[in-house]
C-alpha cells in the first residue's frame, strides 16, 4: 500500500529537510533501488541546509582555560567535545589558524588514566600521550592487554586530591591539544552533500563535524551524530522514512556485533578501567556486569565529569569501583533532582523493534546507544547512533577520492 503524501506544514526545520528528500525522492531514476535513491538525495543537498545547533552545542573553548573549566563547560552543557580557539591567533586569521583543535572527554580520561597511574620506566617523560588527548590517537603503551591490575583502584578521596591540586588547576587545554591527525581537525565546507556527512558520522567514525565558513574564518555549524537522528525523527511520517524506518533491525542486520563482543567491564573494577577499556578499545560506553553476566547499568565516555566535578561523592569508599561509581552518581543526582542517562535503568531493545522505534527513543531520550537483549533479558547486543546512519547509506565505489589530503592544508609540523 502506497503511504499518503504528509501534506500538513513541517513541524520543524529537519522536517522541512525530509520533505526536501521526499521531493527528492519522487523524482528519482525508477530502476534505482532505495538505498540508491536515498544516496542521490542525499547527495543533491548542501550541508549548508543543516539547521544550526543549539546555542548550547556552539560552545567554543580558548586554549588558556584550565583542563578542570573546560570540564565545567563540557559538563553544563551537555556537549561531548567543544572547538580549542587560539587565543594568541590575531583578529583576521583564517579558521585554520584560528583554532589548534577540539578538546573531548576522550582526551580528558586519557590525562586522568595518566595521574592516576605510578610513572614506569616505559612510560613517555616528554607528555606525548597527553598530547594526543584530543583527536583519538592512542600510543603504543594504551595499546597493551588490560587488566584489573592494571587499572588504579583509586581511593574515594583521590579525585578530591586531584582536583584540588596545583596541577590540574594549572594544565590548560592547550597542554593535551598539542597533536593532531587532522590540521586542526576535519571540517566541511557548505557546498558539501549530506551524503558526505552522513558517511563521515557513520563509517569513518566521527560523532560531530564542524562546518566552516571559509570568507568569516569561523565554524559556521557543528553536526552531530545526535542531531542527525533527531532529523530523522522528525521525518516519521514521510513515505521515504517509513519504507526504511518500518524494517526490524535484524532486517538491516543489527546489531552488527555478536554477544561476545560486547565490551564490558564487571561492577567489581576499578572505574578507571571501564574509561581504560573505552578508551582502548574506542567505544563510547559500556555495561557494567554483575557476576551472574546481568547488566545493572551502563557509563559512558562523558561520565568521566562526575569525578571531577563532584568528587566528594566517593569521599567515604574505600576503592571507587563501577558499582560504587553507579550508587554514588545516582546518590548525587537524586539528591540534587537532575537527570542523566546514569540515573536510570539501561536502555534496551529487541530485534524485532524497528528502525523507526529506535530512533524515536534514541532522540527523545537523548541517548548515544541501546542494548540489544533477548526474551530473558540477556545482552545480544549494542546498537549505537552510528550504526543506524550507517544503514541509512553506503559509501559509492571511490566516492571521497583524495577528499581526506585535499580537504584542508596540512602545517609541515602536523603529525598525520
């Protein structure tokens, strides 16, 4: 049965977005196959015509800020990541050198896995882990096999010591922005498609884009993985979406990993080794298991802010294990009536819910990913924001071409 056009106005601009795909969409070449066609749309738009983030999403961060300012920003407003600007760069600099980089939470634990580890002979004296915080580069010595004992079981006043200490008052951002593999980091330009976003959010792995403004030397629109399920949220209803969105997700072979590969971290470990093993194996969360294999509940990347800005929690435990760190954040929050995806259950899903289920709750919930479980509520699975945009489109034979050397210059210092 063909699906009746959605003729009442678009209730926001990523609905007015869909109806341009819908547009799109009508006048496609028929012998093309869905999948196709939403590649041609896609690609026929700018990602000029991306709504512009929130305000609270258009942070920027100057380089003098202290590491612990830049987690009270991050933290307050709910953001993953923020641009570095160079406050030494004059008024007329061109964006490139306007900004060194972008500073994230991924970088922030890689600096506190390293305060809170006993310096070792194999250990870089010149910083260049730290150096590396930001852009996801991971040195050799992160590379090796992890175990318990290799994370810190920290004291429930270690955070408090580290937070209070003349070090982390006086480490600047710009002390583990200092490298990058990008120069200062990928960005788009508005005359690029929606397909090539979509395929750098999806496939090549990036959770936000910047999109530059070439004539102002600024970022013009930061587009995350967040806001680019939201836009499809707002598209329910149009005929393009339901044919896509009504498949179960094990028709679009999700989840896309098996039970075993599922990172985890058991409720008895040192909290540390759960940022460890996220940072390790580069996933953006993981369940916390009781020994019994049931998950109780989950932390992520960005939850690393609850050690630092709130470490009097832990001030009363012997060692800050996963299940500490859960009872005492959940504690915090209730006490102080605010929400985090920490304060509640794991969210879950089956495989028989559809596409369109999953990104329903995904953006009302505001949630990075789901777990996949079965009938007794055993874990099947992760199903994060990624896979889904990556089941919305493929990557045609050569289509970046030399996209990733010709994007933007590269200094002669900049390590690739």
């Amino acid at each position: 049965m063909v699906m009746e056009r959605r003729e009442e106005s678009p209730r926001s601009p990523e609905a007015k977005l869909g109806m341009q795909v819908e547009d799109l969409w009508d006048i496609q070449e028929p012998q093309l196959s869905p999948t196709e066609k939403l590649n041609a749309c896609f690609e026929s738009i700018p990602v000029s015509a991306f709504p512009p983030a929130p305000l609270h999403q258009g942070v920027e961060i100057k380089s003098d800020c202290s590491l612990g300012e830049a987690v009270q920003i991050l933290a307050e407003h709910k953001i993953l990541s923020a641009p570095v600007v160079d406050v030494d760069a004059p008024d007329h600099a061109s964006w490139i050198d306007r900004y060194i980089g972008i500073v994230e939470f991924a970088g922030i634990v890689v600096w506190i896995l390293q305060q809170s580890e006993p310096p070792s002979p194999r250990s870089p004296s010149d910083g260049s882990a730290v150096a590396a915080a930001a852009n996801g580069v991971i040195s050799p010595l992160e590379q090796e096999v992890l175990g318990p004992e290799s994370a810190a079981a920290t004291s429930g006043s270690f955070f408090e010591s580290l937070t209070s200490s003349e070090l982390y008052k006086n480490t600047q951002v710009r002390d583990i922005s200092g490298s990058f593999r990008w120069a200062p980091f990928l960005a788009l330009q508005t005359s690029n498609s929606f397909l090539t976003m979509l395929l750098l959010l999806s496939k090549y792995k990036m959770k936000s884009i910047p999109v530059v403004d070439l004539g102002e030397g600024k970022i013009e629109n930061i587009i995350t993985q967040s806001s680019v399920i939201h836009m499809l949220a707002e598209c329910a209803g149009l005929q393009w979406f339901e044919r896509w969105g009504t498949k179960t997700l094990s028709d679009l072979g999700l989840p896309m990993m098996s039970p075993a590969s599922i990172v985890k971290v058991h409720e008895e470990e040192p909290v540390l080794q759960a940022f460890k093993l996220m940072r390790k194996k580069r996933v953006g969360g993981v369940p916390v298991i009781q020994k019994s294999g049931r998950a109780v509940g989950h932390i992520s990347l960005k939850d690393i802010h609850f050690l630092l800005t709130a470490p009097e929690i832990y001030h009363d435990y012997r060692s800050i294990t996963a299940k500490n760190f859960l009872t005492a954040v959940r504690n915090y929050l209730e006490k102080h009536e605010e929400f985090s995806t920490m304060s509640s259950n794991m969210v879950t899903c089956k495989k028989d819910n559809t596409v369109k289920d999953l990104i329903l709750m995904l953006d009302s919930k505001k949630i990075h990913r789901v777990y996949v479980v079965d009938n007794d509520g055993n874990l099947e699975g992760v199903i994060t924001l990624r896979d889904i945009i990556s089941r919305l489109v493929h990557e045609p034979r050569g289509y970046f071409g030399d996209f990733f050397d010709g994007v933007l210059p590269v200094p002669q210092d900049c390590r690739v």
